[in-house]
C-alpha cells in the first residue's frame, strides 16, 4: 500500500509549509490527483483523515479533488489563524 508512504510525504509537505509548532492549526489540506496517477484514491484518503487527525495534527481533514491526467499535487493548506 504505497499510499500510506505518499499521505506520509504530503504531511511532510504540510510541515515544511506551516511549521512544526503549528500542525494542531492544519483545518485542511487540499490535494490534486489525477486519475491515471497510479493510485488508489479512496485509500489515499483513509490514509490523510487518520494522519491528519492524528497528533502532532489532530483536527485536520483531506480535500481530494479527481482530476483526468496523473497530477498528484499538494495544492493548499488551511490553518486556523486564531481569528487574526
């Protein structure tokens, strides 16, 4: 099941994009993916949702969007500002 190793890979992602000290504020992340990438979708996701809601994240959640092609791509993350 190589899409644990790649939900692994997009939480890196996520790291290196909002930090470490601020993972419990990941809301969302939101992933591309194509089709034709060579992975199971449904299993991606299953693989996110437990990660993301998961320490050091706890309250993040996947948005996967199907596309045609074979994109896999990172394409935003959400992160609760505290209302600032």
């Amino acid at each position: 099941m190589h899409e644990l190793s790649i939900a692994f890979d997009i939480c890196r992602i996520t790291e290196e994009h909002v930090g470490a000290g601020d993972l419990a504020g990941v809301l969302e992340v939101g992933v591309e993916v194509g089709m034709n990438a060579g992975i199971e979708i449904d299993s991606l996701e299953f693989c996110l949702e437990a990660l993301l809601g998961a320490p050091p994240f706890g309250r993040g959640v996947p948005k996967i969007e199907r596309l045609q092609g074979d994109e896999l791509r990172v394409t935003y993350v959400e992160v609760d500002d505290g209302g600032s």
